[in-house]
C-alpha cells in the first residue's frame, strides 16, 4: 500500500476513533488558538512484566489531518510498553520539528494526547482519582496565508 492509499484509508476509516469503556488513563491534547482537542483512552494490561497499551482510543474535535494522525499514532501505541509509547511520542516529535509549525500542529497534538493518556495513568496509580492530564501544543495549525488574510480584515 502506497503512503497516499494509507492515509487516505485512515481518513475514510479512521481507526480506533470512539471511547474505551475501561480505559485506565486518559489526556487530551489542545491547540489553545482554534480550541481543537484530542482525547486519547488508553486500557494498561498490568499482568506482565511490563505494563503494556491493551487497547486504545481516540475522539477529536479537530481537522482531517488531526483524524488521520489519531488513526495512525493509536494503530502505532497498541501493543506497546508505556516506554515504548513514550518513545513513539519523542520520535513523532522529532519529526515534526521537520515541518512548518501549521503542518504539524495536528500531529503534535494527538501524539501529546498519547502522552497525557500515559502521564494520567501513572498518576493514578499513586492517586486514583488523579485528573486527566492535557498539554497544550506550542504550534498553530492555521496556515500562513489564511491568518494573514484573517488579519486583513
């Protein structure tokens, strides 16, 4: 499968997207400029060694490029240590650095919503009611010239 099929797959069907009835941890990633947000549910197995994603979910009020990136990211953090789902939100980071803010402001988001899902959890281990963590991105995801058009006016 091509990369442009792939994304177009996770855009007509998003995987993932909706609420885990038994999650175990939750955060939200919020661009504070446009109010888009992403929440992330995520079910922790404990029954291992190492605690692992059971299972994953997402909802976002946002973009298609929001969408895409919560379908592709959770596909990505299934399955992994909460290390390893740590290390896939430093690796999503770093790769967004590449890009101009406006383009990776809804990546970002969704991978700090896994982030936030992973902080929580852990929080809750040591209080149980501990709220759900949100980070904010530091990006706008409003290109360029649709702001200085908006300025304009």
């Amino acid at each position: 499968m091509t990369i442009d099929a792939m994304v177009v797959e996770h855009m007509m069907n998003p995987k993932n997207y909706g609420k885990l009835t038994v999650a175990n941890g939750e955060g939200m990633g919020k661009n504070p400029l446009n109010g888009e947000k992403v929440v992330i549910y995520i079910h922790v197995k404990e029954d291992e060694e190492k605690p692992y994603i059971d299972d994953i979910a997402f909802q976002a009020i946002g973009c298609t490029t929001t969408i895409v990136a919560g379908s592709m990211l959770t596909e990505e953090a299934k399955g992994l240590t909460l290390d390893g789902a740590r290390n896939l939100v430093a690796a999503t980071m770093q790769l967004l650095e590449k890009l101009p803010p406006e383009d990776a402001a809804c990546s970002e988001m969704v991978a700090l919503a896994i982030k936030a899902a992973v902080d929580t959890y852990e929080k809750r281990k040591e209080e149980a009611d501990y709220p759900m963590i949100t980070y904010q991105i530091a990006g706008d995801c409003t290109p360029k010239e649709v702001a200085n058009e908006n300025s304009a006016d």
